[in-house]
C-alpha cells in the first residue's frame, strides 16, 4: 500500500447525502440519460474517447455545436440534481476558470506553450454553496440515523440478550462446521 489518499464506497458513496428518493426520480433520469447518450453519440460520431471530449468541453475557444450542446445538457443535469434537493435559488450558470495559474511560462516536448488548465465549471461562490449545503445535509442526516439508533436502543435495552448470544453463537457454528464453539 501507498501512502496515496483512497477513496472506498463506505466512506464516500455510501455516506453521500444524495437527494431523497434519486433512485426513483424520473427527472434525474431523463436529464441523465439524455446526456450519457449525446455523449456517447458525440464520441463516436468524432472518434474521440472521454478525455479528447471533455478537452474541447472545457476549453473556452470551442464553439462547435456539437460541444455547445454538450455544455447545455449538462446545464440541464446540474439543474435536474439542484431541482432534487430543493435548491432552486442556485444558478446552473458555467464560465470558463483557470483551475491553477502557473507562474512560469513553461513549454512541452515539442517547444511549443503548455495550454492552460480552464475548465467550464460553476464560480467558486456557487461552488462553495453547493458544497457548504450538501455538508449541513450530511451532517443532519448523521444526527437523524443517530436519534435513530438511540430510539432503537432504548426500545430493546429492557430485553436479555443471552438468548441472542446463544443463537448467534450456534448459527456460528452452523455455518463453520469445523468451528466447535460448545466444546468447551
């Protein structure tokens, strides 16, 4: 193992605070759909894979129809997701930001200049937005599983838990039949 950050489904997505019934919703759906299948149309109608997409998507001199309807679908799923939380007050609108400024003017293997790293993405403060909202929903979400769990566990603390033990410890070794555990 590196000492690199990694990510795994319990800690990220399945702590995420998606809206509530996303999975059902045909809103979010539709936009999504619409998009990956575009996409997809767009790639091999270019013969271009996701990385050579996603470079004329976010790069402010391209004004292909194409792209711009890229852009605009994508618009149409942030509004879809913004929709889904109830936050109609933030805006979808995209612009084109550096996402880091070199200080030095460096150039690539060929002699020619580095392309600067813009990408088509909210403003920081609509970011931050974002951000801060789905952090609070998180963290209320936290505090209802917990009242939850406390609710849970007041209704069950009058109730012997020996028998549990027992059965657990006999589906144990049901289920290990080399695992012995009553031959004490």
């Amino acid at each position: 193992m590196k000492d690199d950050l990694r990510y795994t489904p319990s800690d990220c997505f399945e702590t995420f605070p998606f809206p509530e019934n996303w999975e059902a919703n045909p809103t979010l759906e539709a936009a999504g759909k619409a998009y990956y299948e575009y996409r997809a149309a767009l790639m091999v109608r270019n013969n271009q894979g996701l990385t050579d997409t996603y470079n004329r998507f976010h790069d402010p001199d391209e004004r292909h129809p194409d792209i711009l309807r890229l852009r605009e679908l994508h618009a149409q799923m942030d509004r879809a997701v913004l929709d889904a939380y109830g936050w109609q007050d933030i805006s979808t609108n995209c612009t084109f930001l550096l996402d880091y400024e070199d200080e030095e003017e460096e150039e690539n293997s060929s002699g020619r200049h580095k392309k600067k790293p813009w990408r088509y993405r909210w403003s920081e403060e609509v970011d931050d937005e974002v951000l801060a909202r789905l952090l609070e929903l998180n963290q209320k979400r936290h505090q209802e599983e917990n009242l939850g769990g406390k609710t849970a566990e007041i209704k069950t603390k009058g109730k012997s838990s020996k028998k549990k033990s027992t059965k657990s410890r006999q589906q144990v070794s049901n289920d290990l039949p080399l695992l012995n555990l009553d031959n004490s």
